[in-house]
C-alpha cells in the first residue's frame, strides 16, 4: 500500500541513500495534514450510507430517465445499484484519508478498473455526476472543519479525474 | 458490444451536440457535458462526430472540461472515426496521462498502419507515468513488431496488469507463445484486477488451451463467460473471421462439445467447488460475517463464503439468507446474485417465487446475471412450475440468458423448447440445443 512514507523510503532504499530534506518536507507535510484528514475519515465514515445514497439521489433526480433506462421499472433498486458502487469507491476514498496518499484508491479502484469498464461498455457518467454532487455538498463547518474538507474533496476530485 | 447502458440518459443526438457545444460557464442547470459526449455514441453520423472533435479541442484545463475532452476521445474511438485520427493523434503529446491513455485506446479502435503514428505511440512506453497497459495492447493489436524490444522490458514490471499484458503482446508479435503460461498464473493471483486483466490477455492471445483455467479463476462469472465465449467465438470461426484468415489462425480449431461446452457450463452453474480460491479464514467465521461478505466487490471472496455458507451453516441459511434479501441484498446486484444461487443449492423451495419473479424475470439491466442465477436455481430446485418461466427467456436477446435457461430446462427433463432454440440465430444456442 503506497503513501507518502512508503513512497519515500522506498525510493530512498532504491538508490541506496538516506531520504533527502525534500523527501522529509513532503513527509512533514503529510504528517501535518493528518489531523484534518483522519477528522475527514471519521466523518465520512460514520455519514457514509447517507452521503452514498444522496448522491446518487441528486443523480437520478438531476437525470430522472435514469428511472426507466433500459427496462428498468424500479426506482430504488436502480439508485441502490449504483450505491453499491459509489459506496466502494467512498470507502476507498476514507482508506486513503487514512494512509495520506492515494494508494488504495489506484490499486483497488483505478488501476484496472478504467480497462474494465471500457471493456464491459459499463457507464463511468453516474458515478462522475454523483460524487460530483458529493463534491459540491460538502460543506463547513456543517460537515466536517475547512481543512478536513480540502482533503476529502481533493480525494473526490482525484476519484472523478481517475474514473472518467 | 454490450449497450445495455449505452443510452441510459436518454439525450437525442441534438441535444447531446447543444450541450457539448455549450461553454462550461454557461450550462443549464444541471446539466453535464460529460453526459452528453457519453451519449453521442449512440450516434455514429458525421455531425456527432465533429461535435465531438470540437470538444477535444476546447483547452480549458479545468476538471469538469478535462473530462469532457477525454469521454470524447473515447467515443470518436468507439464510433471508429478515422477523420478523427489527426486530431487524436495531437493528444497523444497531451499532460494528461488519462487523455493520452484514451488517445491510445481509441487508435486501437480505430486502427491504423501508419508506421510514423504507431512509433508514435510505441514511444510513449519510454515516457514516465503513462498507462502502459493500454499502450502495450494497441502496438500488440495493430501489429507493430518493432515495439517488442520496448515491451519486452515490461515483463517484470512490479504491476503484474502491465507485466501480463507485456507477455501477452510479446507472444502476439513474436509468435511465441511462452510467456503466456505466466500470464495463466496471474489467473489466481491475489489482486483481483491482476485476475481479471490476465483473462483480457488471454482472450487477445486466443490461448484457447486457457480455457480451463479461466473456467477455474475466482472472479466474477462475468469475467470468466466473456473470456469463454470470446476464445469460442474466435475458435470456431464466429468472430473476426477475417482478421484471423489474414493472420493464418486456424479458425475452426475449437469443437463445442470438448472443448466449450463442459467448462461454459462449468462457470454459469458458478460452484465455488470448481473454483480455484485464494482467500482462506484465519478462523471459522460466523454466518453473519458470511452473508456480509457477499457483498463484497472481490467475488473471490463472495465465493469462499458461498463454499463456506453450504459447508458449515446448510441448515440455518436459509432464514439467514431471506431476511438479509429484505433487508439489503434485494438492491446490491452482487448480493442479489448470491443469494439467488445460494437458494437455489441449498433447494430452498419457499424461495419458488422470489426465484422467478425477482430473479428470473428481473427487468433491470444491473441485475442480469441474477435472471440467469435464478434460472440454474429454479432447475436446482426440481418445481416442474418453473418450466413456462423458462421457456419464455428464450425470447430473450441476452445469450446467457438463453443458455441457463436451456440448462435448467434440461435439468427438469424438458426438451420441448429445442427445436425453437436450434432455430436461434445465436450458433452458441443452436449448438447447445442440439446437443442435449
């Protein structure tokens, strides 16, 4: 699982040297975000059914043909299988907070995961509308603190840029 | 292909040109240029197709039109738009390794000999972060030999999906074929998307001889059917006929009955028993913590608790297995699947029903390998009832479909339904219905 640290030391390894003070930096730097990532963590995780199914909600609002698409007839179930999804990759999103890097998202969620829904001909758009949605509902100091909410934006981002 | 989702926003082709056309600033309300460049590959004319040149072409840096540019890209590339080589060419120098990445992905679509585009794209393997994957595919798929030495300095690489697809192009451009006996190893590898990629090598390699194997990989049933059914199509002559005469490949190599039909059948009764797993419990785990983890995205994992739940809790499953229908495996397409196959094993005849009418004749495109699930249950079950039910998905357009509902019918020993189904316009049909 890659972060920060693991990053650094084992690049440092590699070349057979101690880190260098830029690696150290980008090490204080991550040390000193984590407060505001895990209160991010923490959040996310407790509110994650809710945040999951808003914004799919909003979705499907925004779009309501997704209601009848294909032969689709029921509403709540056809929202609660792109929940599934989203929820995934929200969990992969608080993994992240937690390690201060975006390891679990590119080993479990992107890498691979472009291919496959190319292949499949599976739709990235919900997904890109609803953690959009999740991005723009986030809000502070409601939710959680300024900084914990750069964070997990940041991470939003970082998943819409990588899925679509 | 699969367009199941493919118009799922239901935007004319008007529309989705407006929209994409339409300055990010001033967007109606709601509404998505992304959306919108996704729904244009439903429409293959020549004004989608410059509509969504202009959208390559807008420069703004922003996410929201990053993405844009990128989907469109993609679906020039589905839509095989040759006009639009030049310009897909020009991305190919992009910072974006994900516009780059679909730049690539749709020159493969799109195909081309132009031995200067595909240097072009042969040397972006020796450019940081860029996804090799995909680059490797494209020179291995448009045949560019003088890319091997490059790819060849892939096969180690740490991330075993770029390792894989390194000896996958190396025995595609070389002609040996070696290095795929390593790639059938990555099939029980413990990342699932190292499993699930090999088995895309495997198809691109037409190593029909991996057949087994795939049958065996703990992925999702859906990964394992495309693999089966891409090497049986390829095989037996049914698909890029010509591609593979131009190419000396023996297309008549594979014979149904030996070579398709046991491991086909194999994967769609889906048994944990016949698969190879790798996951194992530390400790005997409780039925709850079972039943959970058939919601995981990992289907190996869903399987190990399948394997489990018939091993360790056969009586007390089945309340068990309802009451979280109810409650949550209802709405999750991966439980929904589970549960509708694990009622059938354990001949749960209360579920008759729920089989066929939440199961078996589930409209929504998400849940479609529960219809078949339930199908290979209600023939598990032995209710002669179902037979009707089954009958009538042999109107279905999805082979699957067709395929179990065959099964089951055989299974509650009727064949009233094969001679229609000899007549199916699917050879894979009419050789199953003639089979039995």
């Amino acid at each position: 699982m890659k972060s920060v640290v693991t990053t650094v030391i084992t690049s440092a390894d590699a070349a057979g040297r101690f880190p260098s003070s830029s690696d150290l930096e980008s090490v204080q730097g991550s040390i000193q975000r984590a407060a505001a990532r895990l209160e991010a963590a923490e959040k996310l995780a407790n509110n994650l059914d809710n945040v999951a199914k808003e914004a799919y909600a909003a979705c499907i609002k925004k779009y309501p043909y997704l209601n009848d698409s294909g032969e689709a007839n029921s509403t709540d179930t056809f929202k609660a299988k792109c929940e599934r999804d989203i929820k995934h990759y929200m969990r992969l999103i608080q993994y992240c907070l937690v390690v201060g890097g975006t390891g679990p998202l590119d080993e479990w969620g992107i890498a691979g995961g472009r291919e496959v829904y190319r292949a499949l001909n599976l739709p990235t758009a919900p997904y890109v509308e609803a953690l959009s949605f999740a991005r723009s509902r986030g809000c502070a100091p409601r939710d959680m603190s300024v900084q914990a909410l750069v964070e997990y934006n940041a991470l939003l981002d970082y998943t819409i840029n990588s899925l679509s | 292909m699969d367009k199941r989702f493919s118009s799922m926003f239901g935007l004319s082709e008007a529309e989705s040109i407006l929209l994409l056309d339409t300055p990010l600033g001033q967007l109606p309300e709601g509404q998505s240029r992304y959306v919108a460049a996704c729904e244009l590959v439903n429409f293959p004319t020549e004004a989608a197709i410059q509509a969504l040149i202009r959208a390559v072409q807008n420069p703004n840096p922003e996410l929201d039109n990053r993405i844009v540019r990128r989907k469109s890209i993609e679906t020039l590339g589905r839509l095989s738009a040759v006009q639009a080589l030049p310009m897909i060419r020009d991305c190919l120098g992009d910072e974006d390794c994900y516009t780059v990445e679909n730049a690539v992905w749709a020159i493969g679509e799109i195909g081309t000999d132009d031995a200067v585009l595909l240097e072009q794209v042969a040397q972006l393997l020796e450019t940081p972060n860029q996804t090799y994957r995909v680059i490797i595919h494209t020179l291995a798929k448009l045949g560019y030999e003088p890319a091997v030495a490059r790819i060849k300095t892939f096969v180690d690489d740490e991330d075993t999906t770029i390792a894989s697809a390194a000896m996958t192009a190396i025995a595609r451009l070389t002609g040996d074929r070696t290095p795929l006996s390593q790639v059938v190893e990555f099939l029980l590898h413990p990342n699932v998307y190292t499993r699930r990629l090999a088995i895309q090598d495997l198809i691109d390699a037409q190593h029909d001889e991996a057949i087994p194997a795939i049958a065996r990989t703990p992925v999702s049933l859906v990964f394992r059917l495309r693999g089966i059914r891409m090497l049986a199509d390829a095989g037996t002559g049914n698909a890029g006929t010509n591609q593979a005469k131009s190419a000396g490949i023996d297309i008549d190599r594979l014979n149904f009955a030996t070579d398709i039909q046991p491991w086909l059948e194999q994967v769609l009764w889906d048994r944990p028993e016949d698969l190879t797993l790798v996951h194992e419990y530390d400790q005997p785990p409780t039925l709850e913590f079972l039943i959970n983890e058939l919601y995981q995205t990992d289907f190996g994992r869903c399987y190990l608790a399948v394997k489990t739940i018939l091993a360790e809790h056969r009586e007390i499953a089945p309340a068990a297995l309802m009451v979280a229908y109810q409650e949550k495996a209802r709405a999750d397409y991966g439980g929904h699947y589970h549960v509708m196959k694990l009622l059938g094993r354990l001949h749960y005849e209360p579920a008759f029903e729920l089989m066929v009418q939440e199961g078996l004749n589930n409209p929504q495109p998400q849940f479609q390998k529960s219809r078949f699930a339930a199908a290979l249950s209600l023939g598990e079950l032995g209710n002669v009832e179902a037979i009707p039910a089954l009958k009538a998905c042999l109107d279905s357009p999805i082979w699957t479909i067709k395929y179990a509902a065959l099964m089951a019918l055989e299974k509650l020993g009727d064949r009233t339904a094969h001679d229609l189904a000899a007549q199916d316009s699917d050879w894979l049909i009419r050789a199953k219905a003639t089979s039995m």
